[in-house]
C-alpha cells in the first residue's frame, strides 16, 4: 500500500497484468510476475486486453492500473524524431513501453497512444541484438541512449526491473551512455552495480507548485532529488531536465527554490547535464487534457504555432523564463556540466547563452563531451 502519501514508488498504482499469450513462457516474463505478484490475465495471440470500453482519452485514468507484458514487433531503437526547425540533440531513443503510472497534465502521450493501458516490452534479446548492432555499425559514433520518450525509465523498475539489465548490459560495451529519466524516487534495484560510469540517473524538476498540481502520481521534489543524492553516492551521474518550463503565478519563485534545493542535496560535481524545454503541445493535446484534468489552468495562457506545428508561448515569455532560470543555475553548476535547450531555435541560443552551439561544435558534441568526461573517472 502507499505509505505517508507518496509516489515515490508509483508502480503500486498497478493492480493487474495482462501477459500476451505468445510471451508467457518467457523466463524474463515469468520473473516479472513473480516480483509483481498481482492479479494475471492470458490475452490470447493477436489480441489486446479486454475490458476496455470507450474511447482512449475517457479509459486513460483505468489504463493506469493495468500493464500488458508484450513483444515489441517495431524497431526498439531509433534517433529521437525531434524537428528539423528547432536545435535537436542528437539523442537515441530506446523504446522499452508505452505509457507510465504517473499522469502528467501536460503528457504529451495523451495525444499519441491509442491504447490506454501502460505496455512493457519483454523481447529483450531483440532489444539488445539491435543496440549491439547499431553500435557495432557505426564504431566512430557516440551513442547517448535514453528510455525516457515514451515511458518513464524507473516508474515500473520494481515491477519489470529493466533498467538494472539495461545498465549492467551498458556497462560492457564502447562509446556509449544510457539515460534512465524519471519522476519517480524508485532506484533500489541500480544500488551495488559496475555500471563503469555509463548510466546517468536523471530527474525532470519542476517548481514546486507545477510538480505538486500537474504532476500526478510522481514523487516529490524531496523524494527526487533524495534519490538523485543516494545515486550519486553509488557513483552515477546525475542529469537534471527543467521541461516542461510552465509559466504560472510566482514562477520565479518556485524555480528559484527548485534550483536552490538541488544544489544543496545534490553534489554539483555529480551533474553532467541540465536542459531546459518551455511547454509546447500539439493542438489536440489541450482538448483532451483540459477535459481530463478540469483543475488544471496551464494551457490558458497564450500561445503561438511554433514552426513544428506546436503550440509554444511567445519568444518574448520563452526568453524572458530562460534567462532568468538559466542565470540561476549559472551561478551554481560545475564547470563542467553542460547546461542546454531541448528544441528551441539558434535566436534563442544566443539571445539567452550568449553563443551558438556551433562554436562548441553543436549541441550532439557539447553532450558526448560531458558525458565521457564524467565516464573517464572509471
């Protein structure tokens, strides 16, 4: 059960497992189930779970609580999509499940799943065939790994305890760092590995005000930034991701106090990376949002069709919450951590930072540098 009201844990918010019939003899799922020890399903080959009745965005809420184990018949591994109209960063991403237990107003998965139940993928000799691939095609390459686009990386990690193969696999191999991105404070199961400094733990942070009323079902600012000072204590580097930004009475306040908790429960010297994203949104994430979360003001405010077809606020408010918090963490970061923008222009580059990525040889490079960096201390 929840103890003291946190989500530190957000997995016992799962009260069923639905196993696709093709994967139940699967070592790998029979571990799961046993871990999990909740009420199991056989969904028959071909098939989804049943019970679901309605439309995706009304069934998200009971989606939650259920967790279909599956094969993932895509590909697992792919560059970030990311736009060709704002500074993108390089990233690969490792596509482990759909959907998390936390429910996030602004979650941008609302407006691209259409199944409402959360997904783990458990065909991971698939999984690590096509990263030993990739990497064994493009020996010159350094590969930054995350699992945090379409999932959260360790919100599940009792349960599916993914994230402790992924970072003993990450381990053995070159030129190569693996981002675990969460919102959750459950670590337990990364304590007392050889990860050899390839495995960054990172946590999205908020003002307070945000993570507590839009953030539902995460852990709190203590609770995540806790488990951020026991990773560090366990040798991982930290990254921490300001996005996404929100505009919202007393903002300087509130972010001005997350920064000032971080730097002090955290050592600065463990922080390799920190990136910062204002809110942007496709246009029908707003529909079903404000209709799910009727508490919730954020997308009242005013906005712009950014040149990727998402709504963005204005460059003015953008700018204006950039320099203010990009100052703060200025004043405190290492000289080595890399602070960066997730999709925004080179205007805004310049405006805030004062230079270009190109003169640090672009933001892909400026991130493998601080990534082996913090990878050669081993």
């Amino acid at each position: 059960m929840r103890k003291n009201n946190s989500w530190i844990d957000p997995s016992i918010f799962i009260k069923h497992i639905h196993v696709a019939e093709e994967i139940a003899e699967l070592d790998y799922t029979k571990e799961i189930l046993e871990r999990a020890k909740l009420p199991t399903t056989i969904v028959p080959q071909g098939q989804s779970p049943s019970g679901f009745k309605g439309t995706c965005s009304s069934l998200f809420a009971l989606g939650k609580q259920h967790l279909f184990l599956c094969q993932n018949k895509g590909s697992f591994f792919k560059p970030c999509p990311g736009t060709t109209e704002y500074r993108c960063c390089g990233y690969h991403v490792l596509n482990i499940g759909m959907n998390c237990p936390i429910d996030c107003v602004y979650c941008i998965l609302q407006a691209y799943l259409n199944q409402p139940w959360i997904s783990a993928f458990v065909n991971l000799d698939t999984l690590f065939s096509e990263i030993r691939a990739s990497l064994r095609d493009a020996p010159e390459m350094f590969f930054r790994i995350g699992t945090g686009e379409f999932t959260d990386s360790l919100a599940l990690e009792r349960i599916t305890g993914i994230s402790k193969k992924l970072v003993t696999f990450i381990a053995s191999l070159k030129n190569v760092t693996l981002e675990l991105k969460t919102k959750s404070g459950s670590i337990e199961n990364l304590a007392n590995i050889d990860h050899q400094g390839k495995t960054l733990l990172s946590w999205s942070l908020n003002s307070p005000a945000i993570m507590k009323k839009e953030e539902i079902r995460s852990a709190t600012l203590m609770e995540r930034l806790g488990a951020a000072q026991r990773a560090a204590q366990w040798g991982y580097g930290l990254g921490f991701h300001f996005d996404p930004i929100i505009y919202h009475p007393n903002w300087r306040q509130g972010y001005a106090e997350t920064i000032d908790i971080l730097f002090r429960k955290v050592p600065r010297e463990a922080i390799v990376w920190i990136s910062l994203g204002a809110l942007r949104y496709l246009p029908s994430l707003k529909t079903i949002s404000t209709e799910r979360f009727t508490h919730s003001s954020i997308f009242y405010q005013e906005f712009i069709t950014g040149l990727d077809g998402k709504y963005r606020y204005f460059r003015t408010l953008r700018e204006e919450m950039y320099c203010y918090i990009y100052k703060l963490l200025c004043e405190r970061v290492a000289e080595d951590t890399c602070i960066y923008f997730c999709m925004e222009s080179d205007e805004m580059w310049q405006n805030v930072c004062g230079y270009l990525p190109e003169s640090k040889g672009g933001i892909s490079s400026m991130l493998n540098t601080a990534a082996m960096k913090f990878t050669e201390k081993y």
